[in-house]
C-alpha cells in the first residue's frame, strides 16, 4: 500500500505491531509483565530526572516500588519553566521513549543497540541514584539481563525482544495517559495536579496538553515506522521480515 507521498505501508511490520500490542493488553495484568511495567516507570522517572539536570537542578534520588508506582526526588532552581519541564518530563518521557523504541526498531533496525543502551541507561540510574534496595536490585539486575541478551541472543530472537519492548512501550504509555490523567481520583495526587499547584493551571489542563503531545508523538513515529520509503534518491530500510543469524 503505497502513500501519495511515496511511502509504502510495510504490511509485514504492521501486523507485528499489532501482534505484541494485543499480547500486551490481552496479558496485560499477568504477573509475567510486572518487569516491562517497572521498566516503563523507570522511563517516566528517568524522564523526571534527566529534565532536572538539564534545568540546572540535581537528582536526589530515583524509587520503584512492586505496585509499578515510582518517584523522582530532585531539586529545582526557581523558576516556573523549569518546573513545567520537569513536570511534563514524565508523562511525555515515557511516550518519547516509546517513539525513540518504535523507530529504533521497526524503522532502523537497531537491535543489539537498543538493548545495550537500555542495559547502560539502567545501570546508570540504579547506581547513581537508586537508594532503596528494591529498585538498586530492578536496576541492576534488568540491566544484567539485557546486556547478556544484547550479547548472546541470535539476532532474530534480539528482533523479537525490541519489537515486544517498543509495542509494550509504547501501549504503556497511553494506558498512562488514560489511567493517570483521566481518572479524576488518580489525577489528584498526579504529576498534573502537583504543577497546578505551582502554575495555577488546572490539573484538567495538563492532563488534556501531556496527552495531545503523547499520542500525536507516538502517532508520528508509528507511522514512520511502519512505512517504507520508495523513493529511489533516499536510504531505504529493508522491510521487516525474518531476521537470520550473523
């Protein structure tokens, strides 16, 4: 299927796509997940921590806790702006992770990459500032497990890994959106309702921006990643199918 501007749908990505994103929510409340889940959190923490370092503040600390709920203690110059980016640095931090996944790995095909940057963005998170021993042990030991799998995994099943990873990803994200920011009772003691309290913005307001930028986000690289370029004067990513051993 071919686009006015060129670009092939990639029907063989797609249904990958839409393979690992109805095993995520059809197993979504498996206990076999918990760890995708407290990955997904640690993104939305990250996301907290690295806006705070870019405003000029310091990270205190980073926790995960078993019921896949999480915080990120830093502290902040003055200033309203900076606020707002760290604030909105969660939320949209998980969705720019989930793009930055779906690209990675349906468009560019990155494979071992993608699990050794997340093998050493967790490790350097959990020892930097991981202060419990819950989420130093979650840290470290994903970052383990990605590393070995980055390593000795055949290339076809490290594809499978990262194609499971970006669809989960970036399903988590939304279910964020939905749960978090649409929920009245969940909003409330959000990150939304905590810059309401520093802006005087509502809540409603922040939960309605984060949530346009998120899906419109992870819409656009959706698209880019399951279409093919055709166009003879550029690069062309090879469409996915299965990968062989190297």
């Amino acid at each position: 299927m071919q686009t006015a501007s060129g670009a092939r749908l990639d029907m063989g990505r797609v249904l990958l796509l839409l393979v690992f994103l109805g095993v995520g929510w059809f197993f979504w409340d498996s206990p076999v997940l918990r760890p995708v889940k407290l990955l997904v959190v640690m993104m939305h923490e990250s996301g907290h921590a690295i806006a705070s370092l870019i405003v000029g503040g310091s990270v205190q600390s980073i926790t995960l806790r078993s019921d896949e709920s999480g915080a990120c203690l830093s502290a902040l110059p003055p200033g309203v702006v900076r606020q707002i980016i760290v604030f909105s640095a969660g939320y949209l931090g998980s969705a720019v992770m989930g793009a930055v996944l779906l690209l990675a790995t349906f468009r560019f095909r990155l494979r071992r990459v993608v699990l050794g940057a997340a093998c050493v963005w967790l490790a350097v998170m959990g020892v930097l500032y991981a202060r419990d021993s819950f989420t130093l042990a979650f840290c470290v030991g994903t970052s383990v497990v990605l590393g070995l799998a980055a390593k000795f995994l055949p290339e076809g099943v490290v594809e499978v890994v990262n194609l499971f990873l970006a669809a989960f990803t970036a399903l988590y994200a939304l279910f964020d959106f939905r749960s978090d920011l649409w929920d009245s009772r969940v909003r409330a003691g959000s990150d939304a309702a905590l810059l309401a309290g520093h802006t005087w913005v509502p809540a409603i307001v922040w939960a309605g921006l984060w949530t346009l930028l998120g899906i419109s986000l992870l819409g656009w690289a959706a698209y880019k990643s399951l279409h093919a370029d055709s166009r003879p004067t550029q690069m062309r990513m090879p469409p996915l199918t299965s990968a062989r051993r190297s």
